[in-house]
C-alpha cells in the first residue's frame, strides 16, 4: 500500500450517516444472498435510526477512510464490562485487503478500561467472518436461533489493563485521525 492509500480509522459522526448507511447496506448484500434474505438488519435500518444510534453514548462507531472515501467501519456497543462488535462491514470492491481486520484490532482502542470481554456474532454460515474472527482471537462460545438464522456468538476476554493492538501485520493505519 503506497503513502496515498494510507486508511485513516477514526470514529463516525452524524454527518457521515448517509456515508455509512450506503457502506453497510452495499457490504451486507452478500450476506442476505448467503441466507436467502433480504431483511437482515444491517439492510432494513433506516437513516433515522442510524442517526440515533450514532449518537448513543453507549455505542461507538469507527470507519476506515481512504482519502474522502468510507470504505469500512465497526460499531460497538458497551454495557458494563462487555462490548459487543456488530456490524463489520467493507466495501465490495474492497474486501480481502486486511480492513475489516485493521478495524477489529483499532476498535480495542476505543473501549472503555474496565471492558474485561468482546463478543461479536454473525450467521452460523459466514464462514469466512468466522474465520476473521478466530484470526483476531475470538472464540466460539454458543450458537443462536433467530427466526430463520442461526447465529454463532464469539468471544474475545481482555486482559486486565490490557487492551491492545496485538495484529503485527497491520500496516499503513492512521488511527484516530493521527498520521
């Protein structure tokens, strides 16, 4: 990756919404054909609610930028202890290159200290974002039916204090804006 395609992963703000609204809605189409359906939440969630969420103080919401371009992001939610990844999403014309990787490992950074457990789930079928997950150190606990899908639940505990970036090959990643 030259200099110019540097990715700048920094958290996502109201004024981005439609940015990021159209970002999910594109990477998450190859999951609804993976499950036969078309109404999964990540494509059914409207503007408005986007917005919302954005501005929940328990949640946060990375994306990865190259130049002007979204091209990636993660959002997580925090309650106590424990934070929950959804929402990983990458660019069709960008998947395979490590972002949604690089997102995995920033979003740690985020996390409030007393965080002692991530957990992230996706459907029982993705077998590549289960892969991803387990690269990243997640591991399966239990599975879950919603309706027609089943969900795989994984689980990354932190040590105490010890909330790092622990991706060695993570390269060429401005976070928080920094260069």
């Amino acid at each position: 990756m030259s200099e110019g395609d540097q990715i700048r992963i920094d958290v996502v703000g109201t004024p981005d919404a439609g940015e990021l609204l159209t970002l999910r809605r594109a990477a998450f189409v190859s999951e609804a054909q993976i499950f036969n359906d078309p109404n999964i939440p990540a494509l059914t969630q409207t503007l408005e609610e986007l917005v919302v969420d954005l501005q929940s103080e328990d949640v946060v919401t990375l994306g990865a930028w190259q130049g002007h371009r979204l091209i990636g992001s993660i959002r997580v939610g925090i309650e106590d202890d424990k934070a929950t990844i959804g929402r990983l999403a990458v660019a069709p014309d960008q998947q395979g290159q490590g972002i949604g990787t690089q997102l995995l490992f920033a979003v740690l950074a985020y996390l409030p200290e007393d965080t002692r457990e991530v957990w992230v789930f996706t459907g029982q079928n993705s077998k590549h974002n289960i892969a991803l997950y387990n690269k990243a150190g997640y591991e399966h606990q239990f599975d879950q039916v919603a309706g027609d899908l089943t969900y795989a639940y994984l689980r990354k505990v932190l040590e105490a204090g010890a909330i790092v970036d622990d991706e060695d090959d993570v390269e060429d990643v401005a976070v928080r804006g920094e260069n």
